[in-house]
C-alpha cells in the first residue's frame, strides 16, 4: 500500500511538473487537500447524517434517565466521530504529503487542535452526562455533584490550553509547565473564585454540611429555602417565596447558615411558641372551682390526686386555712398548664416519645409568657401550621375556663374608654 500512494504521488507529480512547470507543488497540493476535504464531506454525512441516526433512533435512547438518553442529550457520538474525522483526515495528509512538504506541519497542527478541542468537549460531554444520570436518580446527592464536575472541567480546560500551546509553538508542555511557576501569583488572582469554592466544596462534601434539596437559611444573604444547586463559585437558593438567591460557595464555610435537614430527615418540626397570661388574673382556685373542672376529662384524676394529697399535707401541719399565705393551694395557672400538658399528650399529631412540656418564661412587663413546646409529627409547612394554629386556637378558646386572660396592650379605644371614665 505505502509503495502503491509512492507510485501515484511520483506519477501526479510528474504530470504536474510537465503541464504546470514551477506551480507543480502548489496544484498538488490543491489536489490533496481538495481530496482530503471531498473525503472528509463524505465521512461527515455518512456518519452524522446515517451512523447517528441508526444509533440513537432507539426507544432505548428515549428513556429519561437512561445513559444513552444522557448521551444522546450531550451529543457525546457527535463529538467522537468529528474526532475519527479529524484523525483520519490527519492520516490522510500524512500518506499524501511527505515530511518535505511545508505545508505538512501547520495541517498536522490544525488537525491535532481539532482533535483537542473535540476530545475536551467529548469529556465535558460525558461529565454533563454523568451529572443528569445523577440528579435523575436521587434527589439529594450527598456530594455537591455539580461543583466536583466543574472543578474537573477547570483542570481539564487548563491543561488542553497548556497543550494547544504547546502544539501551535511546537513545543514539549512539560517546557511550559517549568514556566508556569513565573505566572502562579497571576493564576492564583485570578482563579481566586474557583480555588476557594473548590476547598469550600470539599468541606462541605467531606463534613456533610450541605447538599441539594436541604432548606438553607442564611440571613446574611436574604436566603431561606430550598438548595437548587451547589456549583463550584457559587450556590443557589430558591427562597420560599420563589426568589432565587446566589450565595459564594466559600461563604457557606466562611459565615454560619441554618441547615433545616435535621428537621426534615426526623419527620418531626418542632412548636415553640408563647402565650402572655396577664398576672393580675392568676389566683387560687376554691372548692367551687375545681369541682367545675373535675369534670374535665383530661384534669378530673389529676385534680383527685392533688386535692387529696393537699389536704393530707395541711391537715398534718395543722396551719390556719382562712388565711391564703398559710397552706399549700392549687393556682388557676398550674391547673392551666396539667391541662394543656395533658391536651398534648391525647392530641393526634403530636410526638410523645420526644420533648413535650409547657413552661413558664421570666415574667415582664408584658404579663406570664407561658410557652409551649412539642413536636408535630410533619414536615409538612401547611400542615405544620394547621397544627399549631388549631393548638392554639383551643388554648384561647378555654382560657376563660380556667379564669386566665391573655395581656394585650392597650388599642385607642380601650383608652378613649378610659379618658371617658
């Protein structure tokens, strides 16, 4: 084969040296590169225009969440068999010209940068395809996906451009890299940006502090919601009120956020909230009273127990009753808080295997704050809200019953009242 290309390069050649003289060189070079190229446009339809098609027209190829869908997505063939082009082009030249030909070395050059430029989207191509595959089959990765294949696609564009230069100057990279050192204070200004988000990211993967899906609240940036995505500079936040927030991935490292994970991965979210009971309502409560809430179901065994126990322990100090200072006594608030202990207790929704306590808070000028504190057994926002405001809305409502008001502060009308009076 290699004496048969000889044989017909001689012979092309000497017809041209017969019939052109001195311009026999350039038109055989015309000659081959218009053979290269009407190949070239051959293989070109023959593969995208027939080979791709076969291919990909597959319900197979169809199927979200497949790999060959994610290919075909990526064009991950497209980019490969430009690559066989390019490579069978660069044989092509190599059989026809021969080391004497000028021309040679440029066209070997061009077709080598083909080959790197496609070869380098061929494997951003299959990351982008690995990513999709990813995302498609969990909806919380573990590890911040995104920011790991762009720092990959980083390193990958850094060295195809030492190697492009090297190509175009002819020279071996490792020349070029012994010159890098010169331009490290450069290249650290300006990938600043990349190099911290890429320690940030690898913080965040190996400590498992963040990953797509989780709530994020971080107020610094105005950001509460959901992590849509974790790239390598920065992370994005769609806030619950449908905002997207951009934070810089080193933040997360640099300031503190909230993580609502925990929260979510329990099943339960915790009510915590207070109630102000004005003071001056709180009293003892007298025989007629706890006879009245003895018929409450969920305080008649507990009011049993603590009138019997009172009365044993009052009548072995024998102290003088009439008197309110002497003696031990049940107070409206402290039935009022068995009561609603026990109320959470027989509620459906709430968790009794954790924290479940009503407590009183520093008093102030504001009244008794008397604050609840459980779990609702959801994550659900619009059932975790339904849950609280139906706990409270029964707390106000049975207030009256235990002889408790609620502090307000005073509204104009209340003191129009009063300047009447």
């Amino acid at each position: 084969m290699e004496n048969y290309r000889e044989l017909m390069t001689h012979k092309l050649m000497e017809f041209l040296a017969t019939h052109s003289g001195s311009y026999a060189e350039a038109l055989f070079l015309i000659i081959v590169l218009a053979w290269v190229t009407v190949c070239a446009a051959i293989l070109h339809f023959i593969f995208h225009k027939i080979l791709i098609r076969f291919l990909t027209n597959s319900q197979l190829s169809d199927r979200e969440g497949s790999w060959l869908n994610a290919f075909k997505k990526n064009k991950i063939l497209h980019y490969l068999l430009l690559i066989v082009q390019a490579a069978i082009v660069q044989i092509q030249l190599n059989a026809w010209l021969g080391p004497e030909s000028i021309a040679l070395k440029p066209l070997n050059s061009i077709t080598e940068l083909f080959i790197l430029f496609f070869g380098l989207k061929s494997v951003f191509a299959l990351l982008n395809s690995f990513q999709s595959i990813m995302h498609s089959r969990s909806s919380k990765l573990n590890i911040p996906i995104r920011g790991a294949i762009q720092t990959a696609k980083l390193i990958l564009s850094v060295l195809a451009g030492l190697i492009a230069v090297s190509i175009v100057l002819g020279k071996s990279i490792v020349v070029l890299l012994s010159g890098i050192g010169a331009l490290s204070a450069v290249l650290m200004l300006v990938f600043k940006d990349p190099i911290l988000g890429l320690a940030a990211g690898i913080q965040l993967s190996v400590n498992d502090m963040l990953m797509v899906g989780d709530w994020l609240e971080m107020p610094k940036y105005n950001a509460d919601g959901e992590v849509e995505d974790i790239g390598l500079t920065t992370v994005k936040v769609q806030n619950w009120d449908k905002t997207i927030t951009t934070i810089p991935t080193y933040a997360l490292i640099s300031d503190s956020f909230k993580n609502w994970r925990g929260m979510s991965d329990s099943g339960v979210r915790r009510i915590k909230r207070s109630l102000l009971i004005n003071t001056p309502s709180i009293r003892f409560l007298d025989e007629e009273d706890i006879k009245k809430l003895k018929k409450s179901n969920l305080l008649s065994s507990y009011l049993e127990n603590k009138t019997e126990v009172l009365q044993k322990e009052n009548q072995k100090i024998q102290t003088d009753m009439t008197s309110k200072t002497n003696g031990k006594r049940i107070t409206n608030i402290g039935v009022f808080r068995k009561y609603l202990v026990s109320y959470l207790k027989a509620h459906p929704r709430t968790r009794k295997d954790m924290t479940l306590m009503v407590r009183q808070l520093e008093p102030s000028n504001k009244g008794l704050p008397l604050e609840i504190y459980t779990y609702a057994n959801t994550t659900v926002w619009t059932e975790y809200e339904d849950i609280q405001s139906d706990i409270f809305d029964h707390i106000f409502a049975v207030l009256g019953e235990f002889d408790l008001v609620s502090h307000e502060s005073p509204i104009g009308a209340d003191l129009k009242q009063l300047r009447s009076h």
